[in-house]
C-alpha cells in the first residue's frame, strides 16, 4: 500500500489543490474518490481508506478550496473564491477524477460525499454523472426555499456590510443552533457529529476542524443548496447511475433521517433507477466516525462489489 500527496491546480486560478492518493498493492478493482465536508479534510478518512485499500480499491481525495492544506494560509480557512463558488468546487472535485482515471485506465470510478461534501457530489452528478460508475451519499440533508432564500439574503446583507471574509456569529448561530438539541448533557459543542468520545476530543483539537466559516462559505453552503434542489437540475443525474445514501438516525443535518428519505423519494420519482438508502437508528452525523463504523465500512463494500 502507498499514501502519496498530490497537487493539481484548481479552477479558481490561484490555489494548488492538496489530495492524497491511496493506493494499494496488486490488482485495483475500483477507484473510490473522497468529497469531505465542511470544517475539515481529507486525510480524516484516512481509517476507512485504508479498508477499501485492503479490498483493492484505490482511495483518492482533496481538500476543498478554503479547506485542509488547500486553504495556505489559516486566513484563507472557510474562504472559497470570488464567484460561482460550488461550481467551482465542483469543477475541482472533476480535475481530481480525470487525474485518478489517468492513473487507473478503464476502472470503476466511484464517488463518496459526506455533508457538505454530499451536497456538492450531488452537484457533481447533475453535470459529469455519466462519468462515474456510482455514487455514495452521505449524511446529506435539504432545506426549504424559504429557509434557502432567507440564508441567502441574510448572508448578502453581511457581505455587504462587513465583507466576503467576515466570520458572522449570526450565521453560525442560523446553520448551527440546533444541532444538539436531542443530545443529553453534551460535553462538547461538538458532540452531534459521533457518539464516539475519542472521535469528537481528535476533531475539537484538529485546527482544520475549528475555524469559523467565513460569509462567503455560507453563501456557497446555501448556493449549492439552491441548485441541487430544482428539478431542472435534478433531471440532468443520469437515470441509471446507481446511488447509495446513508445517514445516521439521530443526524440533525438530515433532519434525523426524514429530510434523506425526501431526496430519495424525489430522485426515485425522475426515475432514477437504482436508490438505496440505508439509515443507523443511533448513529449521529459521522457514521464514518461512529461507534458501529465497521458495519458502516461493510454495507459501502458489500454495495461496491454489486455495482463494479
């Protein structure tokens, strides 16, 4: 097995995106490509990685553009560009696929999303799906379009007035601020993502998972959003890509399971023919993360050697 980092130029013109490639010895069955989520990187996937390595699939992954290593500099964290900010993204998350099928010709390609990194997989495949053998959601979620629109003109009223880069306390406090209400006596502000303790005490001490989202970073989050929930857009997935969406039951992101069965059903009804969808009662948002994570790693592998 190797772990190499790697660096392409990213569509914004200005930064190196940071990835790294696993690869594993002998025979690859398949290529499985990482969009992480928000506030954090891509080497904390580093666990489950190495798994699929043991399986024969070869792992590859960025920092999103004001994420991880990606970022440079720290003042650059939660910052993503200028303009047209998820399609950015997204347009970066495609170098890195052209970059892994240079590498692995003719192979299984597919792609994993978690959160944020989910909502932008799902932008993905409106537009470069037919490039990929399938598509693993997870820990998505949805809002309504009044949610959507008043996201979006609160966080344009702050740029206005304080700038792109201003980090607004209210609009953490609008994304955030129910995240733990069905956990009992949290010790952290963080407890929402796992039920595992050592889980949450590495993330509160990763710098890369303790940085403040700057406006423009909610304006993307809300952006991406937007675009993902037409039904012009959602048209455009192509209907026999297979897609796999999992979450943990108790994930406020996906409004516990409710708001990730709605996705499903609306997809199923554009006659998408393959949709899986699998829920954990007591898993919270990381299922990557949680205490039954080995289970998590099996159903992914059991659904991939399905669909090579």
């Amino acid at each position: 097995m190797k772990k190499t980092e790697v660096e392409l130029p990213s569509r914004d013109g200005i930064h190196r995106l940071h990835g790294i490639f696993w690869k594993p010895k002998g025979e690859v069955r398949g290529i499985i490509q990482l969009s992480h989520g928000m506030i954090e990187m891509t080497d904390r996937y580093d666990e489950f990685a190495n798994y699929l390595l043991d399986h024969g699939f070869a792992v590859i992954g960025n920092d999103h553009l004001g994420h991880g290593a990606t970022a440079g500099r720290d003042e650059d964290l939660g910052y993503f560009c200028r303009k047209n900010m998820s399609a950015t993204v997204v347009s970066d998350l495609h170098r890195v696929t052209c970059y892994a099928k240079k590498h692995y010709k003719k192979t299984p390609c597919f792609l994993l999303g978690h959160s944020m990194g989910s909502f932008m997989v799902r932008r993905y495949i409106m537009t470069y799906g037919n490039e990929l053998t399938g598509a693993i959601i997870i820990g998505t979620g949805s809002k309504s379009s009044v949610t959507l629109a008043v996201g979006s003109i609160l966080s344009e009223f702050i740029r206005l007035a304080k700038g792109d880069r201003y980090r607004s306390a209210l609009l953490e406090q609008c994304v955030f601020h129910n995240y733990l209400a069905r956990i009992d006596n949290p010790r952290t502000k963080s407890d929402w993502i796992t039920r595992d303790e050592k889980a949450v005490d590495l993330y509160c001490k990763n710098k890369f998972c303790n940085f403040k989202f700057t406006v423009n970073g909610y304006r993307t989050l809300f952006e991406v959003l937007a675009f993902i929930q037409k039904d012009q857009n959602i048209q455009n997935i192509p209907k026999e890509l297979p897609l796999l969406f999992l979450a943990g039951g108790m994930d406020p992101v996906g409004n516990y399971g409710k708001a990730v069965n709605e996705v499903c059903c609306e997809y199923k009804k554009k006659g998408i023919n393959d949709v899986s969808m699998k829920l954990y009662p007591d898993d919270r948002h990381e299922i990557l993360n949680e205490l039954d994570k080995q289970q998590v790693y099996s159903d992914i592998l059991r659904w991939l050697e399905n669909h090579l």
